[in-house]
C-alpha cells in the first residue's frame, strides 16, 4: 500500500507498542470466554484489527513478509506456516496462507464436533473436566468447547485475513 | 409372487455405476468399451427377465423422517419398458461398437448413454410421482447430452437445446400436474401420497384389490381440477413423444449419432410420453367403456393428428432420418390415440404397438445408420438400388417397412387393425361427427404406408451413377440390425402366442380392472369387418398414391413453406423473444449501481413487512407496545447522542469527518449495550466498529473527494425509502419485543451453561461455562455456529474467487 511512506512517526510508534498489547487482549478474550464477555469471534476480530493496524502503517509486504515471516510468536503464523497448498497457484502466496488459516480453523471446530462421535455422544456434544481444589490454581477447568472456539477464532482470523489482503491489493 | 426388492434396485444402480466406471474402462478398453456397456446392459435386461411375471411392489424406505420412500412397481408396461430400455440398449451398445469407430468424445457417450439407460429403467420402475419426475427429466438431460455430441457444431447445438427446452419445459407441466394430484390425494387418502399405483395408499391403488381411482376423479371433479391435470400430464407426455405441435424437436434431434436415435428417439425415450399415459389411463378411465369424454377426445385428438400430420410431414423428408423421425412421431400418435379410447381395445392398441413400434423403428433406425455410414449420404434423392451393394440389409429393412406399412402379416398390421377397430367402435358408439375418427385413421395409414414403401424403395429401382462404392457394413453393425429383424419377425409369426402370453399382461397395466374371463389375443381376420375394410382401403389407397409420391412430396413441402403454419417459426421466434428479453431486463436491473440494488432491497424488505403487519395484524397492540416502553435517563442520554451522530453523518463535510461521526453512532450503540447488561454485544459491537473504522481508513483515499451534486427528485425518494425502513424497523422491534415469549428456554440455559452446584469431574450434561451467551454459541447451538463460520470462510472464498477470476477473461 502506498500509505507505507504517508504514515507519520507518531503513528508508526503507536502502532508498534500497541499491536502487541491487542494480540495479547484478544488472546486473552479467546481463552476466558467460557467464563467471561469474550470468545472466539470476538478475539478473532481483535486479533485481525492488529493486524489491520500493521497493514494501514507499514503495508501489506512489512506485515506478510517481516512481521509473519519472523518468529515474533505472533499467532497466525505458526499455523499458517503448516499448512500450505503449493500446487494451485491461485491459492499460493500470502493469500494461500490466510486462506489456510480459515480451513484450519473449520477443519479444528469440525474434528473437535467428530470427537464427540467417538464417544457416542451426538456430533458437536462439548464435555468438561474439572478439577477442584488444586494447590495453588484452585480450580482447573479444562472445556473441549475451547477447541470448537479456538475453530471459530481461526475461521474469523483467516476470512478477515483473506479479505484485508485480497481487497487490498486491489 | 412379489418381485425380489435386491434384484430391482440393482437394475436401478447398475446403469449409475456403470456409467461411473467408464472414464476408466475407456482408459483401458478404449473403442472396445462399447462391449462393456452391452454387458451392462444385458446383465440389466438378465436380472429384469428374471422378475418377470413376479408383478407386485416394492417399497424402499429413502428418508423415514420425511416419509419419503421409493416405491417400484413391476406390472406388464413397466416391464416392457424396462425391457426395451436394456434389451435395445444391448444392441445399440454393441452397434455403437460400429458407428463410433474414430468418433470423438467416446468416454462421454458412453456415460451419458448408460446414465439413459439407467434414468429410463427408473422411469418404467418407480411409481413415485416425484421420483419418476426425476429420473423422466434425467432422461432430457441425457437426450440433451446425446443429441449434442458433436459441440462444435451448430446445428446439433441448435437441436440439442430445442430438445431440452421443450422436453423440459413440459416435464415442468407435468410436475404442477403431479403436485394437484398429490394436494388431492390428502382429501381420499389418510394423508396425502405420491404414489401412483401398488400400494394401499396409492392413487389407483392396488389393481383387483384396493382402487382409489373413481374417488380421486371424484375429488378432483369436484374441485374442477379434473381437466387441468388431464391437461399438464398431456402436455408433459406429448413434449416427450413428440406430438403436435411439440414434435419439432425430434426431426432436429437427428443430429444425433444414429444409434442414440433408435436407442432414444425411437426406441425408449420418446416411448416415456405413451408409457406415462398407459400408466395414468386406470386412473383416469373409468371400468364402463366410452365413459372417459375428455381423457378421449384429449388423446384421441392429439393422437390421431399427430399420426396423421407427422405421417404427411414424413412423406415430405428428404433424409432417411428425418423421414424416420417424422415416422416415429406418427407412431406415436398412433400409441396416444390407441390409450385415448375408452374401451379393451383401446388399451390394447397401444400396449401392442409400443412393442411392434420399438421392434421395427429401432431396426430401421439401424439401417439408416447403416446406409449413412456405407453410402456417405442420407438423402432420399442421392440413393437407390442399394440390394446390389447390401443385400442383407435389403433383406433386413424388407421386414421392418413392410411391418411399419401395416401389411399382413407382419406385426404391423394387428396394431393397426386394433386402431381401427377402436376407431370404429367408438365411432359407432358416438355417430354424428366421430365417425371422422376411422376416416382420419385410415388418411394418416395411407401416408405411413407411402412413406413406408418409400424407404424399402432405397434398396431398389435403378442405383444412380453418382453413388460411389459402397462397402458391407462391418458386423458389429449388421448383426444388431439382423437380430431386430428377427425379433419384428418371430413377433409377426407369432402374433398370436405372443399376445396371448407376452401383451396381455401389458394390456392389463393400463386397464383399471379387466372384463370377466378377459384375454388378450390377436389373430389374421378370417371375416370381412369394418376393420379389415379399412385395411384394404389403406392398402389399396398407398399402392393407387404411390405413383405420385413426388408430387405430393412437393405439394406438402409447399404447405410446409407457409411460415403461418411452421410450428418451427413460432418456437424460433420465441426463442429470439426471449433472448431479447433477458438483453433488456438486466439494463434496467442489474445497473451495477449500488443505490439500485439497496434501494431495491430495502424498500421491497419495508413494503413486505409493513405489508405483512397490515395484512396478517402484529398481534399485539402497537399503542401498548409504545407505552410499555419505558427507558432509564443513561440509555435515553446515550440514544440521544446516537441520533446526534447520525445526523452528524448527513451533514458531514468531508469522508474523514463522515465515517468519525458515523463511529459515534456505532460506539453509543455499544455504550447503550453495556447499560443494557449485555456485554457480550457491547464487546463486539466495539471490536466490529473498531475494525470497520480501521478498514475506512485503508479505502479512504481512494474513495472520490465529494460525491457529486444531489438532484432534489433522487433525494427524495432516498429520504422516502430511508424513513419507510426506519418505520418498519421500528414497529417490528416493538412488536417483537411486546410479544413476551414464555422464558422457559431462558430458565434452561441459565440451569444448564454454568457448571452445576453437584458433579463430577467430568461434565457432559452441562455447557460447564459461567459466560452464557458464549456458551450457548459453542456447545447448546453449536451447530449454529457451526454453520455461521463456515458462511465466513464461504464469503472469504468468493471474493478470493471473484478477485481472482475477474481477470481471467471468462465471459459466458
């Protein structure tokens, strides 16, 4: 994007010390959503809306190439990288890996759904274990819906991704 | 004895299967894959046969939870049908092996001939309406296919889309048809049934035991149904057997390779159209003969035109195939006039002369096959003489023509005797102006017989000079040939076993129950009545015309010229109509202006609603809605500054300050949702503002500096259509709000989301999550959810493919 030069400093140096603390929200949005106002849709977006901070101000090569090529423990990568589809070439490139996000994650809230299968249980049952009175933590509580969330948060990511990249490239 | 329900459906799936396997067997077997679809076809016709005479049903539950199953019926027609389908598929399989020697597109042939089969097989067997309506539309679908295997050129495009459009189209009909039927069962039947024959709860019934008929025609009488079904059904079985004035496909439809024309077009297809009405005629005509006025004068009428109009239409061809197609159309008149009748006899016309039909047309269709391929050409003028060059065919086409002329003994000739004799009766019956009906059968006979002796004339007379050498047809063409012949040959020579044995059956299907002591039997007349007579007189009559068979070949070319009478015009003037139609329509609505669609959407959404409301009432008092809603002073300050911002937005000066003010709008909102206690929304409704505000950022330098000067008219009709959505918006929130809904799902989750008081440490029963709202999202409707996401992925994925594909220069 031609902006990657109109940007300021100042919001270069936002941007640089709160996509970080985002990622980190909408993370923590993922993982206490069983509990508390969050979830997977809701981190998915977050997570994206960093992302989009990144885009606007450095552009879309910084993003895909610095920022997703390093190990920067940002999330969308380690998953991105696993997941490739070389061979068709409309699928390859930073699209292709976005566009991988999006089947993990329909592929992860699938396969946790089939898991109750196995057990009997109808497609999509979700179960809890539970453990009370841990030294220490207290209370553990360990939701296989954590995984279908962790689906729908990959999907959101992904889409959104797939979208901001293609759409931007126009 | 009931027939074997595994047997039966593997006749159904083995065609399917087959059809499946060929892109590999062609891989391995090449040309020879022709051998492989015979065998198919004669595994299917070996398990059929071994079914035969076991009639009875047999129901396969499909889906129990819809109480949809599929219900397959093996009486005498369907078994005939069944028969033809995979019999003659055998030996247009094996002669295919032949004529598609170096052809193009093998693999696909095959397919598509196999999934016919299959389709037509299904046709014959399934006697739920529904099911029938798609294996009978399959079979369109495979015609289509068939008819345009050569892609590249136009004519048999052309032909291969008028046969589609009007098979289809009147598949449509007939489906309406179906629907009635089955709306009107409800009223007779405990529930409502698509089934047509064969079990308790079917329209006719089960034949000799239960008949629902006489109150189904009362039912549908009394509602004034009766005549618009007897009419969709007409209109779907005269599409497919070419009758006047839809028979202009099958002439085109020769573009064919030869052997999908006396395969389909002569042999089965086409044959779907008479099988449909001999299936219907119980239903419709009554025990008591002459009873059923409008089933006869309907089919009598259509029949009988058709028979004769296609048999002059065929004098007049100037192809072998077209003459045979022609031919195949009158034939099947003959067929539709014979159900049309009212009486035994009726019946028995066009059970018998769907077999002697299919026998001696399938044959000749061969033989045309043959001729084109030996001799270069098909046209009737360039040919002659060819006994010399083939005198096994001559021999062949001998016994088939004379057949088709209805010259005794041939097999021919009982079929039309019955015509006649029904004619005859019914004219006798009526009086008056019926007595047309013998005379227009023995006109429409005269012409087939001309035509008939017209094509075995090929094989006479003098060989033209120009003709050049012409080679004996390879075996694989000359034996399927040879083998029909003999079958049209033991059919003549043993008319009367056979139809006391093999027809009565058949003949029984389309009776609704059968005279005491009744059997149906044939025989050479040895008494001079009025049937004979008129044997003679067509007889005598083709041989005095034959003579000027080229002046009258000319004189009806000519009536053929008068555009006025050329259903062909009015079907390609149509077409041209409706081409132009769809040229305009998207001019004024696909305008690729986004004000156009949102316009459209949204004032169609209000009028529909509001229109709903008024019509259907809201069920609650809008007055006591308004008043019932009472708003703490926070949230009406908040929905104060939202309205501001809104405003905000329509005087904004610049894009900058008009999506800011915007974000005001979606941030109250937000605010409004936190005092509302719902922070699940507030929390998204803040991140989607924040990623939408984020988003705008990205696009706005694009985005024009102003928008251009408002003219007063458009303004207000944007301002019209903007307060109708607001008005509707408004009043279903408040009616859908003051509709208080028993909370009894509320009190379920509020019990079931958090981990419950006593448990273990593994909880299933439970969402085990003190966050409902999330809680509900992925474990209570997580199917929901489930679906949501997918839709996300699914709108990633078409604008990837739309961006993606737009500059791959693919324009339809």
């Amino acid at each position: 994007m031609s902006s990657n030069n109109q940007t300021t400093v100042i919001v270069r140096t936002v941007v640089r010390s709160v996509v970080p603390i985002i990622v980190l929200v909408a993370i923590g949005l993922l993982l206490q959503g069983h509990n508390f106002p969050g979830g997977g849709f809701i981190g998915g977006v977050l997570t994206v809306t960093a992302f989009a901070l990144v885009y606007i101000t450095y552009g879309a090569e910084y993003l895909s190439q610095n920022l997703l090529g390093i190990s920067d423990g940002s999330v969308a990568r380690r998953e991105t990288q696993d997941v490739l589809d070389p061979d068709e070439a409309f699928f390859s490139g930073t699209v292709g890996r976005y566009s991988a996000v999006f089947g993990l994650g329909l592929a992860l809230a699938a396969g946790g759904g089939l898991g109750a299968i196995a057990f009997g249980e109808p497609f999509l049952s979700q179960a809890v274990l539970y453990f009370d009175h841990i030294p220490v933590f207290g209370v553990i509580e360990l939701a296989s819906a954590l995984i279908f969330d962790l689906g729908v948060y990959f999907v959101v990511v992904g889409s959104l991704l797939t979208i901001l990249a293609v759409v931007g490239n126009e | 004895m009931q027939p074997d329900s595994a047997v039966l459906l593997a006749v159904l799936a083995i065609p399917f299967v087959g059809a499946a396997l060929v892109p590999l067997v062609h891989r391995v077997l090449g040309e020879r894959t022709a051998y492989y679809a015979a065998t198919i076809a004669a595994l299917c016709s070996g398990l059929l046969i071994s079914q035969y005479e076991r009639w009875g049903t047999v129901t396969v539950e499909w889906i129990p939870a819809l109480d949809v199953s599929l219900v397959l019926y093996l009486d005498g027609l369907a078994f005939l049908i069944g028969l033809l389908a995979s019999g003659i598929g055998v030996l247009v399989f094996i002669y295919s092996g032949g004529y598609m020697h170096g052809e193009p597109g093998q693999a696909k042939y095959y397919t598509t001939l196999l999934v016919f089969m299959g389709s037509m097989l299904g046709v014959a067997l399934v006697v739920d309406l529904l099911s029938l309506f798609v294996f009978w539309e399959l079979t369109s679908v495979a015609s289509f296919l068939l008819i345009g295997h050569y892609q590249r050129a136009d004519r048999s495009l052309y032909a291969s889309r008028k046969a589609m459009f009007i098979t289809v189209s009147g598949g449509l009909f007939m489906l309406i048809g179906f629907l009635l039927l089955g709306h009107i069962s409800s009223f007779v039947l405990d529930g409502s049934t698509f089934t047509l024959i064969g079990t308790e709860q079917s329209l006719i019934g089960i034949p000799g035991e239960v008949t629902h008929a006489e109150a189904i025609r009362h039912e549908l009488v009394e509602r004034g149904l009766f005549v618009p079904v007897i009419g969709l059904i007409a209109i779907g079985a005269a599409t497919k057997s070419a009758q006047i004035p839809f028979h202009i496909w099958l002439p085109d439809a020769m573009e064919a390779p030869t052997p999908v024309s006396a395969f389909l077009h002569s042999a089965t297809m086409v044959k779907a159209g008479v099988y449909l009405i001999g299936r219907f005629r119980p239903l419709f005509v009554p025990e008591h003969v002459f009873a059923a006025e409008v089933w006869t004068w309907l089919f009598v009428g259509l029949g009988l035109a058709t028979m004769t109009i296609a048999a002059m239409l065929a004098v007049s061809a100037t192809d072998i195939k077209e003459l045979l197609a022609y031919s195949t159309a009158s034939h099947l008149g003959l067929i539709v006039a014979g159900f049309g009748f009212a009486e035994t006899v009726g019946a028995e016309t066009g059970a018998f002369h769907i077999l002697n039909h299919a026998a001696f047309k399938a044959t000749l269709f061969l033989v045309a096959g043959i001729i084109a391929h030996e001799a270069g050409t098909r046209s009737i003028d360039a040919l002659g003489g060819l006994r010399h060059d083939m005198p096994i065919v001559a021999a062949i086409t001998a016994v088939a023509s004379l057949s088709m002329a209805g010259i005794p003994p041939f097999n021919g000739f009982y079929s039309k005797e019955l015509l006649f004799d029904a004619a005859w009766e019914t004219a006798h019956h009526f009086g008056g102006l019926t007595w047309l009906l013998p005379v227009v059968a023995v006109f429409g006979s005269i012409f087939t017989f001309l035509y008939s002796i017209r094509f075995l004339w090929l094989f006479f007379g003098d060989r033209p000079t120009e003709l050049g050498e012409i080679h004996r047809p390879p075996l694989a063409m000359l034996l399927p040939a040879g083998v029909l012949a003999i079958i049209v040959l033991v059919l003549s020579l043993g008319a009367a076993p056979i139809a006391h044995d093999f027809v009565n059956p058949i003949v029984k299907s389309s009776l609704i129950a059968t005279p005491e002591g009744y059997h149906f039997s044939v025989h050479l007349p040895h008494a001079l009545k009025p049937p004979v007579l008129m044997s003679v007189v067509t007889i005598a009559g083709g041989i005095a015309m034959y003579p000027f068979y080229d002046r009258l070949h000319h004189g009806i070319r000519r009536l053929r010229s008068i555009a006025l009478l050329s259903p062909n015009q009015y079907y390609d003037r149509g077409i041209t109509g409706i081409a132009h139609v769809s040229d305009v329509v998207p001019r004024y609505v696909q305008t690729d202006l986004m004000r156009t669609y949102a316009a459209v959407v949204m004032s169609a959404v209000s009028v529909f609603a509001l229109g709903g409301y008024l019509l259907g009432g809201t069920g609650t008092d809008l007055t006591e809605a308004v008043s019932g809603v009472n708003l703490a002073l926070p949230i009406t300050i908040i929905l104060a500054v939202a309205v501001v911002g809104a405003l905000a937005v329509d005087r904004a000066p610049s894009h900058i300050a008009g999506v800011l003010t915007l974000s005001i709008l979606g941030f109250t909102v937000a605010v409004f949702y936190v005092l509302a206690s719902a922070p699940d929304l507030a929390l998204t409704q803040l991140v989607i503002e924040t990623l939408v505000l984020v988003l705008f950022l990205l696009v706005l330098d694009r985005l024009p500096a102003f928008y251009g000067e408002l003219r007063r008219g458009r303004a207000i009709l944007d301002g019209l259509i903007a307060s109708g959505v607001g008005l509707t918006v408004t009043i279903t929130v408040l009616v859908t709000t003051a509709a208080d809904p028993s909370d009894g799902i509320a009190h379920f989750f509020v019990e079931k989301a958090p981990v419950p008081a006593e448990h273990g440490t593994l909880i299933t029963d439970a969402g085990g999550g003190n966050n409902i709202v999330n809680v509900i999202l992925v474990d209570f409707r997580a199917l929901d959810t489930m679906g949501e996401i997918s839709v996300v992925a699914m709108a990633a994925l078409a604008i990837l493919t739309l961006i993606g594909m737009r500059n791959r220069g693919e324009r339809a």
